[in-house]
C-alpha cells in the first residue's frame, strides 16, 4: 500500500504551539471517540495487536482516526 500523508505525522506527538484550549478541544474530542462504539469495536478487532496493547489511549485514537480516514479516502 503506498504511502499516506498519514504515515509522515508522528502517532504520540503534537505540535507544541497548541495552545491549553486546543489541548482541552483534543482531549474532550479523545474521550468521544474513545466512548464511541466504532472506536470500541475498533478496540475488538485489534485486541490481539501487540503494539496496541503497549500504546495508551491518545495513540490508540490517533490510529484509528488515521485508519478511519484511509479507509474513507478510497
């Protein structure tokens, strides 16, 4: 599969020019998704996945974000 600009942005990383209400937009924004059933079912299907297991929660958001996005982008 070719390269994203997805697959150029850091998973654990934000630029550090954002300001306290983006980080309180992200984290309110997090803990939707995190809440949500796709997110959740998304969880399920990649139980088994080592290196999620190892992640925490804003990573694991951020990969299925991306692979959301790559998928609806086909």
């Amino acid at each position: 599969m070719a390269k994203s600009s997805f697959d150029l942005l850091p998973d654990a990383t934000l630029p550090s020019s954002l300001s306290t209400s983006d980080d309180n937009i992200w984290a309110g924004l997090k803990q939707a998704i995190a809440l949500s059933s796709g997110f959740q079912r998304w969880q399920n299907e990649h139980k088994f996945d080592d290196d999620l297991c190892e992640i925490g929660l804003d990573c694991q958001v951020r990969r299925y974000l991306r692979e959301t996005l790559e998928t609806l982008a086909y």
